[in-house]
C-alpha cells in the first residue's frame, strides 16, 4: 500500500470514528469531538486553525521546508557536521536523507488531507456561517493546498523550465482510499493557478486586510502616519480572534504575491506581473523603519521585517521550536552557521554591502585568530521571558521584497529600467543607496537579482527553488559547481510512490 492510500485511510477513520479525539491528530483549541467539528462555524475554525498549527511545526514550515535541508544546499553555511555535509553535497541516496524526505512528502500529504476534508464538508454547511466567514475559511483552505501542493512540486519534480510535461506528484482533491493519479508539472501548476483563483475571488470580498482600517505594524504600537481613525492596528483590537493576524494566515495578498510566484514558475510573466503589482500598488505594507530593524535595544529591534511580511508562520513557544532555532543558528555550538568571510561575501561587505542593514544585525561575529571566525545567525532569536519582544517570533511565507523581485524579473524584457528600479527600492530600504546601472544587460541583472535575493532570503530556503526555477548552477563557499540538473533540484519521493508516477 503506498503511503498517499494510507494517509487517506487514516484520515478517514479519523473522521468516522466516534471519539473524543481532536480532528486529524492536529490541536483545536477547545474540546471540539470529530462529529460536533463540521455542524458549526467554529468547528470550521477549529479544523483550519489545526491545518496552520500543523503547517507551523517542525515537520513543515517551522522546520523541513525554511530552516532545514533547502537552506542547506543552497551553500549558505560553512558545515562540519558530516550529515549536514552529505545535504550540501545532495548525497540524495544516503538513508537518513532517503527517510526524512520520505517523511516530509507524508507530512506534506497530511496536511492536503486536512484541508480537503473541510473543503469537501464546507459548501453542504453554508447556511451555518455568518457575514463572510464562509468564504473567508473555504478561501484560505483553498489557498493552503494550493501553497502546499505548489512546494511539493518545487521540491520533488523537475522545474517546468526544465520539463514540463514530466510526471510529477498528485494534485490531491479529495479524501479517499483511491489513489490519485500523479499529474505533470504543468498540470499541477494549473491546478495550484485554479485554486487560487477560486480563492482570490473569495477572499477579495471576506478578508479583513483589505479594509482601509486594517493597519499594518507592530502589536500594540501605532506608525507615525496612522490616520487618526485607526489609532490601533486591527490586528490587536478586532473583537473576533479569528480575524486578527492575517498576516499569519492565507489573506488575500498572500494569493496574489503566490499566483505571482506560480505563474513566474510557469514563465508566464504576465500574469506574473499583473499579481505582483496588485500587492505592491496596494500599499498596504510598509517599508520597515531603520529605527525598528537597527534599534539600539536588541529587546525592541525588528529582526526580521515583520511589516513587510505577506505572510508568516507563527511559531509558538510550548513546542521547543525557540530553543530549536537557537540549536540551529545562535548558540556558540550552533549547526548552520556560515563563516565570517563567507557572510561578507555574500552581503558585498567590499563594495555596496558596507551599509546593508541585514549583514550588521542579522548575524553576531564571533572573530578567530585563525581566520576561522563565525557569523552566528539573529533572524529567529527571541528575547527571555518576561522581556517583551517587538514581534512574535514567526518564519517567514511570503514577503514584500520578494514580490518586488518578481515584479522586476517580470517586467525586465518590457521595461528594464522598471526592473532595476524595482530592485533598488528594495537595496534602498536595506540601506543600499548604489542603483544598479541603468543600461546593465539581462544576464547580469539576473545574476545581481539572485545575489540580492539570497541575501534577503537567507535563513529562509526560497534562495534554493530560484535557483531550481531559473536551471542556475549551485556553487559553494569553495567555489565548488553542483552543475544546474535534477540531480540536485529533485528530491527523492519515497520508494512505494514510484510505480504510481511510473
């Protein structure tokens, strides 16, 4: 039996089963049984709340797939650790890489499952819901498992610059025992384009963020050009918990900075555009301050953008995750750690990186007289309790300065000079006042656009699936080529899966 039939199976009985056990063995919040979840709106809520609690674990977002594997191989870190050198040198057919990407594509599955058992309950519940709750949740579970599908396929298939019509994964719509037939990859991306669609449509009339008083910021503190009739973020005063944070959920935005991603994924820039600009002449999030990203006060400094993010998984302190991030980056026996010289390179410290924000307060070096020293990432630190951080602790999904990337890989060929004021926008809020040349060709505006998105990205594994979309060799802190092929880009699906891609 493969694994897909088997999650299916589980999911079933799960749903059938009269016990007081929680909804896919993911945490509601209250004590909601499986049979009460789908005949209310707030079991509705429970179920999809579960799905993002899930999502933000370490088996997907809040680990595998932002600060694990991807991160590794895109050569971001000096390693000494003999497994983590087999990631960087994709050692695909070593066993403990065989079965932690075993366990990702079944941890990636079940969370799929979960969002297509509310899908297929919700439309029979409709008159349940009150003012656009419906749309609200059926829009972000949409949006869920498209996002999820659509990593799925940027990890385990080839590129569709690379060949789009090869079998791919299974676009997973339904929970049943049957096993759904694997699609292309440019089937799958028309399927991840369908569901966000649909959910774009439903969220453009249910979700709070578009509302001129939903302001971005900081909880509990108010941007100096607030207008006076929304002294409080509604991210910290709406009366319905449900609505708050959006930014730590599928909103709107996050479907058009996505649908933006996929169809440059599918080279259909466009279209590409067309949803990248929507998120930037929207103007709804703003340029984090110097002050708040180079405060004097580590308590109060910004470590991470937080305004500018689209969308975030929250991670929350009761699971170990805080003290797993400092395992991995901040403490002085930390796993991913990159050299000093390898992070001054990477930043440009020699030209226009001597004023980048993110190469001063990102990372903490520690000096060695043998030219040894480290640079000991800050990106996910928390502060110690009771000390009140500036932000939650989250990793990121989508940010702004991304989307302005998109939008200026996009619109090079029509209007260059666009393009790399785009790019500069970006560099300019970093603390990069050097504009790129204005009459720089298309080979070396990519090449300063994967450079200035590593950069930003680091820490976070996207840097990995651009080199993957655009076929662009993989090189290390040595100077060592990993030869652009699916031989680095495409992780192994498990063994029981491969007849049926076959």
């Amino acid at each position: 039996m493969n694994s897909l039939k088997l999650i299916y199976i589980v999911t079933i009985c799960l749903l059938i089963c009269a016990s007081c056990k929680k909804f896919l063995d993911v945490q509601p919040e209250s004590d909601v049984t499986k049979e009460q979840l789908f005949t209310t709106e707030e079991g509705f809520k429970e179920a999809l709340n579960g799905v993002y609690t899930y999502c933000a674990t370490r088996d997907l977002y809040g680990g595998n797939l932002t600060v694990s594997n991807l991160d590794i191989m895109a050569q971001n870190y000096t390693l000494t650790d003999l497994n983590l050198q087999k990631i960087a040198s994709f050692k695909y057919t070593d066993q403990t890489l065989i079965s932690k990407y075993d366990q990702i594509w079944i941890n990636f599955y079940k969370a799929i499952s979960n969002c297509n058992a509310i899908l297929e309950a919700i439309d029979q519940k409709k008159s349940i819901f009150q003012d656009k709750n419906f749309e609200l949740i059926k829009g972000e579970a949409l949006t869920l498992r498209a996002y999820l599908h659509f990593d799925l396929l940027r990890m385990y298939a080839p590129s569709y610059k690379n060949n789009p019509g090869v079998s791919a994964i299974p676009y997973v719509t339904t929970v049943s025992i049957k096993s759904t037939p694997f699609s292309t990859v440019t089937e799958v991306l028309d399927k991840v384009i369908a569901d966000l669609s649909a959910a774009k449509v439903l969220l453009r009339t249910s979700d709070p963020i578009l509302s001129p008083g939903y302001i971005i910021g900081y909880p509990g503190k108010v941007y100096p050009d607030e207008t006076p009739t929304a002294k409080k973020s509604t991210e910290t005063s709406s009366s319905s918990l449900f609505l708050q944070n959006r930014r730590h959920r599928m909103n709107y935005f996050t479907v058009c900075g996505q649908l933006a991603r996929v169809y440059l994924y599918k080279n259909d820039l466009p279209n590409s555009l067309q949803n990248a600009r929507e998120v930037i002449d929207a103007k709804k999030f703003p340029w984090t301050e110097s002050a708040d990203f180079n405060n004097t006060n580590p308590e109060q400094r910004d470590k991470i953008f937080y305004p500018e993010l689209i969308t975030a998984w929250y991670v929350s302190q009761d699971n170990n995750q805080v003290d797993h991030f400092s395992a991995l980056f901040t403490k002085n026996d930390a796993m991913y750690v990159p050299s000093i010289t390898q992070k001054d390179l990477i930043y440009e410290k020699g030209t226009v990186g001597a004023d980048d924000w993110r190469r001063a307060q990102w990372f903490r070096d520690v000096p060695s007289s043998n030219n040894a020293g480290k640079a000991f990432l800050q990106k996910y630190t928390t502060n110690s309790s009771p000390l009140k951080n500036l932000h939650p602790t989250v990793t990121p999904g989508l940010r702004l300065s991304e989307v302005y990337y998109i939008a200026a890989e996009a619109s090079f060929d029509s209007d260059p000079n666009n393009a790399t004021a785009l790019v500069d926008t970006v560099r300019k809020h970093r603390g990069i006042g050097t504009p790129l040349p204005k009459n720089i060709s298309k080979t070396e505006f990519m090449t300063k656009l994967v450079g200035e998105a590593r950069k930003e990205l680091y820490g976070e594994s996207q840097i990995f699936f651009m080199h993957k979309r655009l076929n662009r060799d993989v090189i290390n802190a040595n100077g060592l080529i990993y030869p652009a092929s699916n031989g680095i880009f495409v992780s192994p699906i498990p063994v029981d899966e491969q007849a049926y891609r076959n």
